[in-house]
C-alpha cells in the first residue's frame, strides 16, 4: 500500500496536468505547497513521527517536494513559450519589406522610392550582401590549390624593387622597370607589378620545401579598356622541393583548370620568357563549357624556377638554404579578372571595380 504522501504527489501531479492556464495552475501551487498547503502540512506531522520513522518519511517528503514543484515549474514554462508562439505566429513573414523593389534602403537617390526615409515610420530591411565576382572566384581557387596541399602566403602591395625585379634576376634594364610601365612611389617603393614578389618574402620566411599560393592585386601603367586594368588580381603559386619538374607544374595546373572549368577543359603549355623561370611556360585553357570555348585563351605565366632566385634568396637569408643543386622548384602566376571573366562571361574588365548593382546582383 502506498503512503499518504506518494498519493498526495500523484494527485498533485495529474491536477497540474490538467490544468490549462496560469492562474488556475497558480491555486495548485497553494494548494500544495502554499503555507497552508497538504504538503506543507507534512512538515509539522513529521515532528509527531518516532525517530525510526522521521527519516525515512522525511525523505519522502522531499522528493514529493520536489517532484511536485518542478511539474510547476516546467507546467508554467509550457504556458509561457505556448503564449509566445501564439504572439509570433501572427507575424506574416511573408509580408515584403517597406523599400519596395529595388530593395534599397533608402539612403541614396536610387532607392526607387518617392518618399525620402527619413520619417518613414516603417520598417526597413537589411539588404542582403553577397560576394564580389573576383572573390567568388578566388574563394573557388583557393579551396582547389588547398586540396593539392598549398598553404597561404601573403606580401604588401607597395613593394620595394629589390623584391619585385632584382631577386627574381630582372635587371635594372628591362622594361618592365621602365617608369612608363609601373607606378612607382617617391621614396622609391612602387605598386608591385606581378604576385612574384611573395615567391622572395615566402622563401626568406621559410627553408625548403615550400608549397604557398599568394592571391592579391597587382599593378602596371595599362591603359584602361575591356581587357585591361591598372589594377587586376594573381594567384602566385610555387613549389619548392627535391626534384621538381615541369611535369609537376603541368600536373598541378592541369588539376587545377579542370577542377574549376570542368574535366573537358584542355590546358596547353607555350614557351615563353620570365626572367625568373627557366624553362618558362604561358599557359592557354580551352573549353568547350566555356563561352567562346574553341578558342585557346592565355590564363597564367609559369615555369621552373631560376637558379638565380635561389642565390638571391640565399644571399638575403645568409644560409644556403635554398641550394640550387639540391632544390627545385616551379612557380606560376595565375590572372585572376581573366579567369573569372572566362568562367562568368563577363565582357569587360572594368565591371569588377564600377559597383554597378545590375552587374553585382548577378552573382549573388
Ligand atoms: N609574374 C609573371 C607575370 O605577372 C607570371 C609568372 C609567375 C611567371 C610565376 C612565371 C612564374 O606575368
């Protein structure tokens, strides 16, 4: 038989389940355990109990106690979020925000909206960003050149010559240092005219092997049109370690455009000349997933690295860590605003840098 006080937690319990709003659930809650409340009177009788029984019953009590109190609790929780969705349900999400169709959000003339904001008592939503084209672009090279091992390295945009030309062997006399040719700072410094200049400061950092890709903004005197822009993006690339070959470089870049424009995608190697590499290699894509796909289009310089870097690197370390005779590397610059423009089809250089929202929107 069970005792007064488990039916006592029984009754209590199936009252409480029963109820259907706070306040009746509030006249359980006295019943019970208010100061006059059955449980409470529990308390008094324990004193009228020998001290065999005191303890055991005493225990009783407190679990009743606590059962009871926590059915309340979690009762009166049930009530509390029933009547917060009940109130969140008559929000109709649905509704379209106050800015109407262009969606702007009412700071600029191109809102598309008569009434000027400021006043407007209603709501105005957030717009919604997405990513730029090129950084969709980078985001989806970098995830395939992290797949084949590269680790990221960086450098500054304004550079100094020495990292730029003289330790990727270009003499004082190329053209490329020509003032016409690269912007150059007053105190000497210039905008760097290519990513290479991370393949010098990613090889000071670290011994052999080494196998970083550098994405960033380069600079030359171009004048603007379509295809060209004073500023555009590369993705440096290089590997050094025992061995390396222009396999290798054939290998990795072949993954690569073929991970990114799809496995039809024909990669094809034309000699070249970079002062830093040697042999040096343009590399073409072709596609037939691309628009104007039969056509082979220039995507990236690449090629071995030159002894000479080397020396240089190991002047400016003072080690021999990068010991020609037993490292070797490749190294390739990938144009970036091309490649996305291949991949995206878009016409014209320039639309990367004009933040025209017809154009943006069309890659979100
Ligand atoms: N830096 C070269 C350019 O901008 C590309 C390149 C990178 C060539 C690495 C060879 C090796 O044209």
């Amino acid at each position: 038989m069970s005792h007064p006080l488990e039916q006592l937690r029984e009754d209590a319990l199936r009252e409480i389940e029963s109820e259907s709003d706070e306040k009746s659930l509030d006249a359980v809650r006295v019943r019970y355990l208010g100061r006059n409340g059955s449980i409470s009177a529990w308390g008094e009788k324990m004193k009228t109990l020998s001290a065999a029984e005191r303890p055991v019953i005493g225990k009783l009590l407190n679990e009743v106690r606590n059962a009871v109190t926590a059915a309340l609790d979690a009762r009166s929780e049930e009530f509390r979020a029933q009547k917060e969705s009940e109130s969140l349900g008559r929000i109709d999400i649905s509704l379209p925000g106050a800015t109407g169709a262009s969606g702007y959000s009412g700071y600029s003339e191109y809102s598309g909206f008569s009434t000027p904001l400021t006043g407007y008592s209603g709501f105005v939503p957030l717009e919604r960003g997405s990513l730029h084209p090129l950084t969709q672009m980078l985001e989806r090279s970098i995830e395939i050149f992290r797949r084949m091992g590269f680790a990221l390295a960086d450098g500054p945009d304004i550079e100094d010559e020495w990292h730029c030309f003289d330790a990727l062997n270009t003499p004082p006399e190329h053209p490329a240092r020509n003032e016409q040719d690269t912007f150059f700072l007053r105190d000497g410094r210039l905008l760097r005219t290519h990513t290479s200049t991370v393949q010098i400061r990613a090889m000071q950092a670290a011994p052999p092997p080494i196998r970083v890709i550098a994405p960033g903004a380069a600079y030359r005197r171009d004048e603007l049109d379509a295809t060209h822009s004073p500023q555009f993006h590369q993705i440096e690339g290089l590997y050094v370690d025992e061995n390396v070959s222009v396999a290798d470089l054939k290998g990795a870049l072949e993954f690569f455009m073929r991970e990114l424009f799809g496995p039809d995608t024909a990669v094809q190697f034309r000699p070249h000349f970079f002062p830093f590499t040697e042999p040096s290699l343009e590399v073409y894509v072709k596609s037939k997933a691309l628009k104007g796909g039969e056509q082979w289009i220039e995507v990236a310089g690449s090629g071995v690295v030159h002894p000479a870097v080397f020396e240089q690197v190991n002047e400016a370390r003072g080690d021999k860590a990068y010991d020609p005779e037993k490292w070797s590397g490749y190294a390739f610059g990938l144009g970036m605003d091309r490649l996305a423009m291949i991949l995206f089809d878009i016409p014209d250089i320039r639309l990367f840098a004009q933040n025209d929202l017809r154009f943006l929107r069309q890659f979100a």
